[in-house]
C-alpha cells in the first residue's frame, strides 16, 4: 500500500508541485532583511564591542594599573606596564594594549576591574588598514572612552543591578 | 559581387538584433535569478546599484571583464580557450531558426527542429573540452558528469520531439507553432501533455540547471568543469548557461504552447483583443513564464544525487515517452480530431 502511494506521490510529480508551492507561499511574504547601514538590529546593553578606557568626571582616568584585567584576560591580549606618574608620582599605567587579535571579546576585563575603568562598547563595525593598527594603544582607547561616554554611562547602569 | 556584400551585411544586422536582446536577456535573468531565490528565501535579493539593483548585471559584467584569465599550469592552453567558445557557440547559433512570428525568422530551413537537436547537443563539447583541458581532477569529474547527464536526457527529449513531429507532421518550426493555431486547446501541450512534462525536465538536465546541477556540484567538485575559468572566460560559460536557458524556453512554448499564437485564440469577442497584440509578445510572454519556472525550481528543490538523475532519465522518461509514442501514433492513425487531422 505505501509503495503505491509512494509511487502516486512521485511519478505524478505531487511532491514537487508540493514543493514549488512552498516557495511560492514564501515569494509573497514580507521579507526580514536588514538594511545594514541606515538599518541596524536592537542591541543589548551588555553587547562586548570594542573596548575603551574610561575617565572620571573631573577628567582623571580611572585606571589604577592593578593589573586585574590582565591576569584575568584569557587570550593574554592585555598588555600593561606601571609606575609612578610624572607630576604626583601617583601609581598609573604607562602603557596599556590590548591586542584585537588576540582578544576573543569575552567582557572578563571588564568584570574584573574594580573602578570601571575598561570597558566593552557597542562598536563592532571597525576595521584596520595597516600592520599594527590591531594593537590598541592607551591614548586610542581613552578616545573611545571619550567620545562614548555618555553610551557607555547608560549602559553600565543598565545593568549595574546585576552585577 | 555588390549583392552578396549587401545580403551578407543584411544578415549581420539581424543576427546583431537577434543576439543583443538575447544578451540583455541573458544578463537581466541573473538578476531576475538572484531577486526570485532572495524572495523565496524571504531576503531581498539585490539592491544596491542603480535604482533597486537594476545595474547590478552591468556591475557584474564590468566585473567579470575587468578581471585576469588564468590559463593553469599544465592546462592544454589551446583547448582551455576553445572551450568555452565551442559551448556558447552553438547555443547562439540555435537562435538563427527561431521564429519569433509570422515570418519573423532568420533562418526558416526545413529541418528547423533536427538543427535545433544538433546545435544542442554540440554543447557538450564546450564542456568536456573544458573539463579535460583545465587539468584538474574537479573540472574533469565535472565533465564527465555533465556530459553522461546530456547524453541521458538527450534521448528523452528526442523522443518528446518524436511526439511533437506525430502530431505537426514537419521539422520546419514555423509549420509545427501553425499546425497548434485554434485555440489554447489544440496547441500541442494538451495530447502530448506527458512529452511537455517530460521535454520540459530533461531540458532542465539539458542546461545543467537546479535540481540537476551536478556538474556544478559546489559542495563536492567545487564549480564542476569551469573551475579553472575565470573571467571572461568564465563569462562565457555562464552566458551560455543563461542563452541555453532562454533558448530551451523559447523552444518549449514553440513546440508545445503555440509560440507566438495567442491563446485568446478561438475565444469569441477576446479573441479580437488578443489579435491586436502582437505575436512576439506572446512569445516573450510564455518564454518568460518558463525561465521564471527554471528559476522557481533552482529556489525549490534540492539537487539529486547522480544515481537518482541517471535512473530518473533511462528508467522512466524514456520507458514514458515510448509508451506515450504508441498513443500518439494510435491517435494519429484514428485520426482524432482536433489535434491529428
């Protein structure tokens, strides 16, 4: 019985003309593409972009050079250096990398700092143009930070009570 | 000596106006392809260069011409080039028999049909000469496929044709869209309803189109015999695919939907409405239905695994169309009206 039914099925094309019809149900539906840059998806608030270094309000960077990130990071893509500043002698950062392609955008630096000082922003669309430009340097972090601020602000304390 | 110059530069100027709209076809049905499968698959398909992408194959083809033909170590470099010229050849030469209406051919030969069976099947040719001079093993395995599938369904459609010849009595083309005219139906798809099916998915096979692309096969033997190829010769292939495309369209609402007759036909008071179209519009009409369904089966189905096209080809349409040959010629002889008188 079911190998007749079978043989109908497909020596009558009735699978196919099935099939054909599927399609043609699916040319008049509305469709769901995206039009990427004038049209992006909803974000959420603890998306993990590219990273920045942020500053108080009074235009002190928060980094203290504990070097929590860096021990936590697990792809080893945090570089830091410290020492006493220049002019108070207070312990900062003298050099701070982060290397892109090492990073796998995890958010544990960000976790781990105790002052809120990295962090991962909503940028994800960004490219290099030559060798070397894939390490960030304190100064290109610190103008994301800048820059970002007030998003950044935002999206923290969207989230600050899960934390 | 000045009139064999002048008919020559004749011809010329309409094989030119023959073969330009075929190319803007060409190129207008690579968009037409890639807006129908982002449809289907709820995307929108192109729509970026020009107003709603329709520059896009102009895009394409700067593209394609701009960029460097590689000729592979090791590859037969004459034949690597004549490759693709013997593929596309032969299905623009096809067009040269095609009337596109009363009288609006440049060829109308007496052996319309034969020639049309030849040209089509040099095509293969094109491919196994590619496969074999690329030198590597992809494009060879993807000769062989090709060629075995043509080979199959070649027979097929033959036979498919047998049935239209029963009926129309004459290879001449333009006798064969004349014997249809009545109505929509005395055209030939009605008595030779199961042929149409069947001529219609072997020339599917034919063209080496979704579901029977094995010999592009892109997730095994990458894109089959035109691996090697790129640019322009690259080009050429995939214009011939496209000529092919369009040109088995043509063929099957010719032979089996009364090509340029109207299908108002025979209908009182409508029919004077259809007449006032003319008949390339018909035509172009029922051959663009038909690319659209090429391009609606590449959206459906998934492609067949090689066994299952081989059987599908000798195992039921040629056992098929035989059978339905005996009814034909049986209806022939009975001489059943209105289709066999």
């Amino acid at each position: 019985m079911r190998f007749i039914r079978d043989f109908i099925n497909t020596f009558f094309l009735l699978e196919l003309v099935r099939g054909l019809q599927l399609t043609w149900r699916h040319m008049w539906m509305k469709k769901i593409t995206i039009q990427y840059p004038e049209e992006k998806t909803p974000m959420s608030p603890r998306f993990r972009g590219l990273h920045a270094l942020r500053r108080y309000e009074n235009g002190e960077e928060r980094c203290i050079a504990c070097k929590l990130c860096e021990a936590v990071c697990p792809a080893l893509a945090i570089t830091i250096e410290a020492g006493p500043r220049a002019e108070d002698g207070q312990r900062r950062t003298t050099k701070y990398e982060i290397d892109l392609f090492k990073c796998i955008f995890c958010g544990f630096c960000e976790e781990s700092c105790p002052v809120d000082s990295i962090v991962e922003t909503r940028i994800f669309d960004y490219h290099f143009e030559k060798r070397g430009e894939n390490i960030m340097t304190k100064g290109k972090l610190l103008a994301i930070g800048d820059r970002y601020e007030e998003q950044i602000a935002e999206d923290l304390k969207a989230q600050s009570a899960y934390r | 000596m000045m009139d064999t110059i002048l008919d020559l530069l004749w011809i010329v100027v309409k094989i030119a106006a023959i073969l330009l709209p075929v190319f803007t076809a060409v190129a207008y049905t690579t968009y037409a392809e890639r807006k129908l499968i982002g449809y289907t698959q709820l995307r929108v398909g192109p729509n970026r260069v020009g107003w709603r992408g329709w520059l896009q194959p102009i895009a394409d083809a700067v593209k394609l011409v701009m960029k460097e033909i590689i000729i592979p170590t090791g590859s037969n470099k004459i034949l690597f080039l004549v490759g693709p010229m013997l593929f596309i050849a032969p299905s623009l030469v096809a067009w040269s028999v095609i009337p596109f209406d009363q009288g609006l051919v440049l060829a109308d030969i007496n052996i319309g049909l034969m020639f049309l069976l030849a040209m089509t099947s040099i095509g293969v040719y094109g491919v196994i000469i590619a496969g074999w001079a690329s030198n590597s093993k992809y494009a060879f395995m993807g000769a062989l496929r090709s060629a075995s599938q043509i080979v199959s369904y070649e027979i097929a459609m033959g036979f498919a044709l047998v049935g239209v010849l029963l009926v129309s009595h004459s290879l001449n083309l333009t006798e064969i869209v004349e014997g249809q005219s009545g109505s929509f139906l005395t055209w030939n798809w009605l008595p030779l309803f199961p042929l149409m099916l069947i001529y219609w998915i072997s020339a599917v096979a034919e063209t080496n189109r979704a579901p029977f692309d094995v010999a592009e096969g892109e997730s095994e033997i990458v894109a089959g015999f035109h691996v090697e190829y790129a640019g322009m010769t690259f080009a050429v292939f995939f214009l011939a695919e496209y000529a092919n495309m369009i040109l088995l369209a043509v063929l099957t609402s010719l032979m089996f939907f009364g090509g340029w007759l109207s299908p108002l036909q025979g209908i009182p008071y409508l029919e004077t409405v259809g007449e006032m179209v003319p008949g390339i519009v018909w035509l172009l009409i029922k051959a663009s239905f038909f690319v659209f369904v090429y391009l609606w089966f590449r959206a459906t189905f998934p492609r067949y695994r090689y066994d299952q096209i081989m059987r599908l080809g000798w195992k039921i349409f040629i056992p098929v169309t035989i059978v339905w040959l005996l009814v034909v010629a049986f209806a022939s002889k009975m001489q059943l009206a209105p289709w066999f008188n």
